[in-house]
C-alpha cells in the first residue's frame, strides 16, 4: 500500500511540473511564483518523483507489463486463400 501511495504522489508531481511546463509556453509559470526554500523544495520533489517513476515504472504499469500477444503461424493452416 505504502507503494502505491508513494506512486500516486510521484505521478501528482510530474502532472503538476508538466501542466507547468507546458503553460509557460503561454506565459503562466506557476512554479515560478513559488519562492524560497518552498520552490526550490517543490523542484526537488518533482526531481525525485521523475526519478522514481523513471526507475519502478515498468514494474508498476499494467500497460507495461502485459506481454504482446504472439501471433502463431499455424493460424492460417488449412485454409485456402484463393483470389
């Protein structure tokens, strides 16, 4: 359970840090408005929440850990495709 909250907030902080980031293309940077000790901790939690999600990512993702379905070859067999 401890995972799954730590995930949550990992993937709250990258929403966050990539509205941000695509916001201030329009000139809307609000992480920019944080100042102080709290910006700069906020920064360090998106780093660590990039990290993080970088490294358990692929253990933790049900889309990523379902393996592609494998076509068999003798599916076709028997049947005749005349044009």
């Amino acid at each position: 359970m401890q995972n799954k909250a730590l995930h949550m907030i990992s993937f709250l902080l990258l929403i966050v840090a990539g509205l941000d980031f695509g916001l201030s293309v329009f000139g809307w940077d609000f992480l920019g408005y944080l100042s102080g000790w709290f910006g700069t901790l906020v920064y360090i939690l998106i780093g660590f929440a990039a990290l993080y999600e970088l490294f358990t990512h692929k253990k933790a993702c049900n889309t990523c850990c379902v393996p592609a379905p494998v076509e068999s070859s003798d599916s076709h067999e028997g049947h005749d495709h005349q044009a």
